[in-house]
C-alpha cells in the first residue's frame, strides 16, 4: 500500500550548506500493518511524513501510496493525519473547528454534526466545545488534534507523537481508540519517541538514524528473542549480599535492586536459581531494556558509560 | 484482533478506487464568515474612519455654507434641496478620489494578507491537506469569496455614506472597484503563494511600479517594454477620477487592470499546484 523506494531528501539550508535529511530509504507497509518510526530528534521522521503526505517532495527516488503519487492520493482519498504540533488557528472554537474539517474531509452534511459529536464524545472534549482553541491545555489540543484525523474513515492514518500530552488515563485511551481503528485494508502509521507505546501497538517498527532506516523490528517476533548481553535488573527483598557472589559484575542500582549483564537466558536462570537456594528472596527480575528499546539501542548506536546514556 | 499481516483479506481495486472529496461549497459559508470577522470588519472600520475624516470637514463646511445662504439665494439657486444636492456630489466627487484609491487598495492588502503564507508559515496547512482537498481549489475559491466579501464592506460603507450624506453606489463605482482590486488582490494572491511576507512584497511591488512607470514610462528604448511586466498602478488615479467626476469609464485601461490581476491570479494557483507546502 505505502511503497518508499530509495528516497532521498536533501535540502540547502540558506548558507547554501546541503543537508541530508533522508537518505536511500526503502520500505513497504501492506495494508492492516499498524507500523511504528522511531528514531531520535532530528532522525528524518517528520521529513518522512511530509513526504508521505505530499507536503514535500522527494530529491530522489520514488513514493506511491496505492500506486499514486502521495500529493495525488491525499487529494483522491484524504489521509487521517495528525502533526506532531497541532496547529489549529487559535480563535477557532472546538465544535466548529471539527466541523469544518468534517466539511473538509467530505463528510456528507447530514452526517456532520453526528459525527462531531461522537468524536467529541470519544476524546472527552464535550465539556470544551464551545472553548476556543488558544483556551486548550496541551492535553485537550492533541486530542482535538486527534479527533479531526479521525473524522473520516480515511484508510491512511499518520500519527505523530499522537501521545504527546496526554495523561495516562488519555493515553490508555488512545491505545483503546487505535485499536477500534485496526482493520485489514488501513495502514496506521505511529512515529513516537515513546518506544513502549510503539512496542505496545505496532506490528513492525522503523527505525531511522541520520537520515538512513537502520533496521525494521518485527514486534512481535522480537518479544519473543533475548539479546545476548542485554542487561536485566533483579530486585531482591533480602540477602542482597548474595547477588554480587551469583552474578560476578553485578551493581547494585538502588537498595536491593541490582542490574546484572547476563550472557543468555540460561545464564539468569541458573543464577536465580543459586540465589534462592542460597536464601535470597528474589521480588522481581526484568529486562533493563525492552526487546525493541535494545534494538533501538543498537541501531542508533546508543552507549552507556560512567551510569550516563549518551546518543552518539 | 489480528495483529499479522497475514490475516489481512487483499482489497480489490474497485474499493482502492472509491474517492472522497472535499466539500469546499460546504465550507464556503466558513470563507466568507472568516472573511467578514477577520479581514471586512478591519476593512469597513479603516473605510470608516477614513470617510470620518475626509468627508467630515467637508459636511461641516457644505452644512456652514448652506446657512450662510440667504433664503433669496437659495430661492434663486432652485431651492434648498437643489443646493443641497449640487453640494452632496460635489463633496461626493471631492470624497471618492480622495478615498477610493486608499480604500481599494487597503482592501485587497486586507483580504490577501497571509491567505496562503500564513498557513504555511503557522503550519495550519497540514490538517487543512491531508484532507481530500487540492491547495489551489481551496485558496482559489477563497479569493473569488474575498473578493465577494470586499465588494460586500463597500456596499455597506457606501450604503452608511448614503444614509449620512447622499448617494454614491453606482455600477460604474462597482464595476472599477471591482476590477482595481482584481489586479492589486490577484498580485497579493501570487505573492502570498510564492512568498512569506506577502504584505510586504505587495507594497514593494506597488511603489516599484509606480517609481518604474514615472521613471522609464516616457522614454522609448527598447528596455521601455519590460515596463508592462509592471502592473499599471501609475493610471489608477484615471480610474478614480472618472468614477467621481462621472465621465466614462476608461475601460481599456480597466481590462489592463483585470488581465494583469487575473494572470497573477492564475499564477498563483499555478505556484500553490506545482509548489510543495511544507517550509523547510
């Protein structure tokens, strides 16, 4: 359904200095695919959307959505898209604002105002909607930017960082909403720095450094893999001494909680094993990283030293 | 739910090809309503105060020499209501070309500031388009209602004229209006798609072409023809002055005016077409 094929982007910033803000990119996302892009600031994601929506064009290379242009297919269909800042003219009134974008997204005028409603009433944005838009929280902004992507029924939808803002309550029902918007011919696409959210919702996740796709996780199948090295935090409730004996290496992070460096799973569990032999109650034992925040951790080159998390 | 890909059921070109559309005649009704809040009303309260202080003074003194008339010289004259009227298109006359110039040309820098850049630069283009939506359908059908509106702000300012003073709509008056602001708002609408700062390049292009046309306009090089790449805004005070002394309109020069606007127009929506909308 999306196709990039070797795309590239460069612009000439107005010193005449040229930047690379993409670069060779090639990727296919099918239809019923909810596919994640992470990468850190500055990584070509936003570049990467606008292309997708046609609000830029490509230097080099060739994108289709359906086998149509982007610009083209959005002015065919539409695409439910929502920016990672919602810019919606401040004097505008909540009600108002989503009906002219229903308008706008061709909703028939019988159906508008039905559909307002029920999206007001899904966002919790109800007690807002006679609000302007400059009197919104942030919260409140990024879910009026959420309900007017989801006015029509759109078979692309584009979220950027669309948890941004939002409270854990919102944000648990956002992951509810996404999954009432699953359906076999409809591709979601959700850029996040939220690796968890991506790891929660997605099938498959790009991840983008410097322009370049670094590698796709496949979600699901990566849950079920353990990164050899990966380090794994275990959290004892007594006998802590005994954890440094077990697990040579072994730093304590915080009272009773330890973070140890295993070589494989097998490794973790025969120590776990002589650390409850030996006395030790064990409270908890988990990856440091999930498996996706590894491989992001990998691919972008991320490293840890002296306790500090440096990107390169 | 699924969450494979595999599961997916493929989906048929007959469902691909199902197109939505915006409905920009639906949203027309929100053009205008934004129109009349955000660029008319500025519109009608500039025209206000400007006819305040032009036409003002000028009542003043009509109604001053109107009591300074002896009732035997107003008898001689045809009456007080004659004299009355002989004064209210003088003044009129005097108001117009006095006004009309500032008005229209206010007008058009009113209801084109920003129609495009502001959009781009405020980033509201991005919800606007991703929706089924093509930019120049969008912009172009706001600019025929801008235009509309305009000639709306001066019916109502010359219909408070008339209440105040005497009458002053006429067709002649609409159709110079209409067609001197299709060349000033045509220019402001390609400015406003190729550039940010629209307002500004707007009045650059005014008084460049003004200083180009009093500077090169009499002379006869060869160079002398790239002075029509140059709206004709040096003439509009032609325009003006047969709509307030009410001789014929010169409507060659008028077409020149609405060509030139018309093209810019086009122009424009060429550019919001091939240009992409994204600032980087």
């Amino acid at each position: 359904m999306i196709v990039f094929d070797q795309v590239g982007k460069r612009y000439r910033s107005w010193q005449g200095r040229e930047v690379r803000a993409l670069e060779d990119f090639s990727l296919e996302i099918a239809p019923g695919e909810v596919f994640g892009l992470a990468g850190p600031n500055g990584a070509g994601k936003s570049t990467l959307i606008s292309l997708l929506l046609g609000f830029l064009g490509p230097s080099t290379g060739m994108l289709q959505i359906d086998g149509l242009a982007p610009r083209r297919y959005v002015e065919r269909h539409g695409v439910s898209y929502l920016s990672e800042l919602v810019n919606i003219p401040p004097t505008w009134r909540v009600t108002s604002a989503l009906r002219r974008y229903a308008i706008l997204a061709g909703l028939p005028s019988h159906e508008v105002h039905a559909r307002v409603e029920s999206m007001l009433e899904t966002l919790g944005l109800e007690e807002h909607r006679s609000k302007r838009v400059r009197q919104l929280s942030k919260g409140n902004l990024q879910r009026l930017g959420l309900a007017q992507a989801l006015l029509g029924e759109e078979r692309v939808i584009v979220l950027d960082e669309p948890t941004h803002g939002l409270d854990p309550v919102w944000t648990q029902r956002f992951r509810d909403v996404l999954d009432q918007l699953r359906r076999p011919d409809r591709v979601i696409l959700i850029a996040s720095h939220n690796l968890d959210e991506l790891a929660r919702l997605a099938d498959r996740v790009a991840i983008i450094d410097r322009g370049r796709l670094q590698r796709v996780v496949d979600v699901r199948a990566n849950e079920r893999t353990v990164t050899e090295g990966a380090p794994y935090r275990i959290v004892v409730a007594s006998c802590d001494t005994r954890v440094g004996d077990v697990f040579p290496g072994a730093r304590e992070v915080a009272s009773g909680e330890f973070e140890v460096r295993a070589l494989s799973l097998e490794d973790i569990n025969a120590g776990l094993v002589r650390l409850m032999q030996s006395g030790a109650l064990v409270r908890a034992v988990y990856p440091v990283h999930s498996p996706l925040e590894q491989q992001f951790r990998e691919a972008v080159g991320v490293q840890v030293s002296a306790g500090r998390e440096e990107s390169r | 739910m699924s969450r494979t890909m595999s599961t997916s059921p493929q989906v048929t070109r007959t469902e691909l090809s199902a197109r939505t559309t915006a409905r920009l005649g639906g949203y027309a009704l929100w053009q205008i309503r934004d129109y009349l809040m955000d660029r008319g009303a500025p519109t009608v309260l500039v025209g206000a105060l400007f006819g305040y202080m032009v036409s003002g003074p000028m009542m003043g003194a009509m109604n001053m020499r109107l009591e300074r008339l002896s009732p035997t010289a107003l008898a001689q004259m045809g009456g007080y209501e004659t004299v009355r009227a002989s004064m209210v298109t003088e003044l009129t006359s005097t108001a117009l070309e006095l006004l009309l110039g500032n008005l229209v040309f206010l007008g058009a820098l009113f209801a084109m500031n920003g129609i495009v850049a502001n959009d781009r630069k405020l980033g509201y283009y991005r919800f606007l388009f991703s929706k089924p939506l093509a930019p120049e359908r969008y912009y172009g059908q706001a600019f025929v209602l801008h235009w509309a509106g305009f000639l709306g702000t001066i019916t109502m300012l010359g219909l408070v004229y008339q209440a105040l003073v005497g009458p002053v709509l006429t067709t002649r008056l609409y159709a110079a209006v209409a067609l001197l602001y299709l060349c000033y708002a045509g220019i402001a609408f390609a400015l406003s798609a190729a550039a940010r700062w629209d307002w500004l390049s707007l009045v650059a292009v005014t008084v460049a072409s003004n200083y180009a046309w009093g500077r090169f306009g009499e002379t006869r090089s060869a160079l002398a023809g790239l002075l029509y790449l140059f709206p004709p805004i040096h003439r509009t005070g032609e325009v003006y002055s047969a709509v307030s002394k009410g001789t014929t309109l010169p409507w060659s020069l008028l077409a020149w005016f609405a060509a030139y606007g018309a093209a810019s127009f086009v122009i424009g929506l060429v550019v919001l077409r091939v240009r992409r909308l994204a600032i980087v």
